[in-house]
C-alpha cells in the first residue's frame, strides 16, 4: 500500500474537490498524466483519496507520448498501485516545429487536452483531472493580463461540451512549492521532458515575474485569488448601451 498524502497538502486537495464539488459517487476519473511532478502527485492524491473515501469512484491514467519520452517508470509506478494506465503516442513537437507555432506551450496544452479527453469518451469517463497548480492559475492570470487584457485565468472545473467530459483540476488551491516537497517525499517518478522549448517560453518569463512581484507582496496568491472569485459585471467597465 502507498504512502498517503502529507496532511497540509491532503487538506488543499480537500478543500478544492469540496468548494468545487470535482468529484461524485460513480464519477470514472481519468488523469492526464504528463510525468511531470504536478500530475504524479495528482495521481497519488486521487488513488489515495479513492481508497480512503466514502465517495466511490474509479481511476485511471493516460499519457501522451511525445518524441523521446521514456514513459517506463511512469507505467512501473502505476502498475504498483493497482491504477489502469495507457499511452497515447502523438508527434507534438514535430508538428509544432513545422507550423512554427509561436506559442508552443499553448499548442502543446490544448493538443494533449483534446486528445486526453476524446480518448476519455471514447472510454466512458466523465471526468479529467489535470494538475494545475495556484503558480499555474497566478500565471494564467497574468498571461491573460498582460498579453490579452483579459484578466481571467482557467476554471478549477470546465466541462467540454465537444466531449461532455469535465475537467477538474484538484491541485487549483497547492503551491509549486508544496507539490515540488511532496514529490520528492514520496520518491515519485518524475521524468525529465523532452520538450526544447522549457526554460524558453512566455509562462516561464511570467514565473519570474511573478516571483519578483511576490517579494514585495507576499500575499499576492491570494489576492489574486479572491479578484478571481469576485469578478463581476457591476465592476467591468462595459460600455452603457
């Protein structure tokens, strides 16, 4: 039997899965497995949760393979605990390279999301858990901010109506930082990736600013936060008709 979660952590997922209700009794949950440190904590949150709860649901996870990615240890590890894994293999990265896509890590997130979901369809699951982080939603938000002048950031649940799969994202309310000590406790099987653009894009020049805001204001997550929870029309500047 795996080691359980370490209760600070357990309780953000807690109170993620409870403020958003992502999960019901009979829900066929599938996790989008990418090997990195937020998905295999993810995973280890949700098989632990299943074997712990009242609320009975299933649990599977599913990798999209892209070029050089060595998916073993990812499959061992699932393989020990019991949870059904698959592999997608899919050239991402050769297809971003050949249209010369200028935002890469978007392509890249919005591609392995359709392909995660309408495998998950096809396999009678109602519910995709991905493992976005609060340093995820805070740099979304800002991305949106400064490059689309829309201050919004991903749901912690959206359901696609193309699949009629629902996305839920129960690290929403975990830090980096957090899942980064949890992953290492646990000895989980992080894999390198074989992306070339990381280290290089958009979202990694918005981390650092982001950390850069956070020395003089530390508790800008939450700020952030609560803007998000309290966006309203009565404050938006709309043009009166």
């Amino acid at each position: 039997m795996s080691e359980p979660l370490c209760k600070s952590l357990r309780r953000k997922v807690g109170q993620a899965l409870a403020k958003w209700r992502m999960i019901e009794a009979g829900d066929r949950v599938l996790v989008g497995l990418s090997g990195g440190k937020d998905s295999l904590v993810l995973l280890h949150a949700l098989h632990d949760l299943s074997r712990r709860s009242p609320v009975k649901f299933s649990l599977a996870a599913l990798s999209v393979k892209l070029t050089d990615m060595n998916t073993e240890p990812l499959a061992a590890y699932c393989e020990a605990q019991g949870i059904s894994y698959n592999v997608i293999e899919q050239p991402i990265i050769e297809i971003i390279n050949s249209r010369r896509e200028k935002s890469p890590c978007s392509f890249c997130a919005n591609m392995r999301r359709g392909i995660i979901s309408s495998w998950a369809r096809d396999h009678d699951f109602n519910k995709l858990a991905l493992g976005h982080s609060l340093d995820d939603a805070v740099e979304t938000f800002f991305i949106n901010l400064l490059h689309a002048g829309r201050a919004k950031s991903f749901q912690p649940v959206a359901h696609m109506s193309r699949t009629n799969v629902t996305v839920i994202r129960p690290l929403v309310l975990a830090t980096e930082a957090a899942i980064i000590d949890e992953a290492k406790r646990l000895a989980l099987p992080v894999i390198k990736s074989p992306c070339p653009f990381a280290g290089h894009t958009e979202r990694q020049r918005t981390r650092e600013f982001v950390a850069e805001l956070r020395k003089t204001i530390p508790d800008l997550y939450a700020k952030i936060i609560n803007a998000l929870e309290n966006l309203s029309d009565a404050e938006s500047w709309k043009e009166i008709l």
